[in-house]
C-alpha cells in the first residue's frame, strides 16, 4: 500500500520539480541577463546605489556596463565595491554628449564628503554606468619653455592654472614640503622644471586635505622626495596636481590616480634628473627616464 502511494505521488512530484526547476532558470535568467539600464543616467545612478545600500550585486551589476565589469566580477569583489562607491548623497551636474554622459556627484566616502565624476553610457534608449573617477582626464598645457625671471619677478600669463610651464623664479621652491601658506608660483614652476610633482589645494575640505596627505606622507616614505603641497585658494576644486607640462585637476582623494599621476609625471622637466637623486634613484619613474 505503502509503495502503491509512492508510486501515484511520482508524477506529481516529477511535474512539481520541474516546474520549479523551470521557475528557478527564470529567475536566474533575470538575475543574470543582459543589463537593464535606466531611462537616464541619473536613473542609473540612483538605481546602482539603492542596490548597493540594499546589499543586492546582482541588481547593481544590471546598472553597470558589460564592457566596464562584469556581473560576476562585481558580486566577487562586492565588499570592495560597496566600500569604494561611498554613499551617494547628491547629483551636482550632468553632462550629455551624444551617447556618453559624465555626472558629478557628491558622496559620503570614509567618513567625509567628497565629490567624484561617474560616467555613463547609452545602449539604445537606456543608460548604463561605465566607471567613475575622482580626478578629470590629465590635460597637457602649452609649453611656454623654461625661461628664467628676475628673482623677486612675478609672471601671470602661464598657459594654464595651476601652471605647468614657463618664466620662473630662478631659485626653485624647496621640494619635499607642506606649506601651510600660498608661495608664488615662479619659483614653484621652477620646481617642476627639477621634477617635482606639485599638490595645489583649493576647495578641499579639512577631511580631503587629511586624506590627500596622508597620500603624500606615503610617497615621501617611499622616496619620492621631490614632491610639493601648497594652498592655493583661488583653485575652484580641491586640489590639483601638476608636473612639468601636466595638469589634473581632481574632486576627491583616490589613491589610486595620485599614485598614477606621479609615476607617469615624476621626474619630468628639463632638469627632471635632480629630483631622482638619493632615496629616489630607485624609483620606478626614475629607472625608467635612466633607459
């Protein structure tokens, strides 16, 4: 009787499992599917993170572009991800151009606000996101050559804001510095035409400040010794970096693209080679410019 029963349950059982196999391949079909977008950029913005607040990758990856990470990589380095995305507090601007658009948002980020730019783009008539920074693209200024002022003498036609060339002071400012006050910027050029990388800080706010140098200290403790910070109050962003023919201009503290900014720049200028000397020959940046 016992197997009887069994026996008349069997096809039951069967269609009952398949149709909840076939329901669990839906699911999964829609959790892993192509990304969904949004009808904005903004939209996928948001979108992204309320999924990151709700601890839902799957749903964060289908506002993010295929090409920039996959949804796999995404749900594997999530705690990563969440940590590094901040919150999102605001969205300052947005600007479209054809089928890409670069929003500035403002977001709360290890314990301070700062501002970051996300980029986003159009498939057919949604919008994904394609990445973020916090620093805009790096910009190479006219060359205004390494002509030497009068010391004392000031100069304020340079190519660019911060400058990145140019008349300069004959006396460089001293490299391996934090200065509390504005210095001129001859002699700051000066630097750069010796290697330096300079740090002007603007808008920053105290937390920003803080965090760009506790950056800078770690570069100085590996050996980058011709390295500059100084305020600058005019500069409408937080801070900018600048080498010899090389501006970047950034709206918060990564890391990452510091770190980027002065291996590429480092050791730049005519006279590139004095920043290399000591502790620094060793240096990446340094060995490369010797080969």
């Amino acid at each position: 009787m016992e197997q009887r029963e069994r026996a008349g349950r069997t096809p039951f059982a069967l269609g009952a499992g398949i149709v909840l196999l076939v329901a669990l391949g839906l699911v999964r079909l829609a959790t892993h599917g192509p990304p969904s977008g949004a009808p904005t950029p903004e939209g996928a913005l948001r979108s992204y993170y309320r999924a990151l607040e709700a601890g839902d990758c799957e749903r964060a990856a289908r506002f993010v572009h295929p090409e920039f990470l996959e949804a796999g990589e995404l749900c594997e380095r999530f705690r990563e991800t969440r940590a590094l995305s901040g919150m999102l507090l605001r969205v300052i601007s947005t600007e479209v151009a054809d089928d890409a658009a670069r929003m500035v948002i403002r977001r709360g980020f290890r314990g301070v606000q700062d501002r970051r730019i996300v980029r986003a783009l159009r498939e057919g008539d949604l919008w994904l996101l394609a990445g973020g920074s916090s620093c805009h693209r790096e910009q190479r200024p006219t060359d205004l050559g390494a002509l030497h002022l009068e010391p004392g003498q000031d100069f304020d036609d340079y190519s660019s804001f911060p400058p990145t060339s140019g008349p300069h002071d004959p006396t460089p400012a001293q490299a391996g510095a934090i200065y509390e006050e504005p210095q001129p910027l001859p002699p700051l050029v000066h630097s750069m035409e010796h290697g330096a990388v300079v740090f002007w800080v603007g808008s920053a706010s105290q937390g920003v400040r803080e965090q760009l140098l506790a950056v800078v200290q770690g570069l100085f403790q590996e050996g980058f010794e011709g390295l500059v910070v100084t305020p600058l109050p005019v500069l409408q962003v937080p801070f900018a970096m600048t080498a010899w023919g090389s501006l970047q201009r950034c709206l918060g503290v990564s890391p990452a693209e510091i770190r980027a900014f002065v291996g590429r720049r480092y050791g730049s200028g005519g006279e590139g080679a004095l920043a290399c000397r000591g502790r620094a020959a060793g240096l990446p940046p340094c060995a490369a410019s010797r080969t």
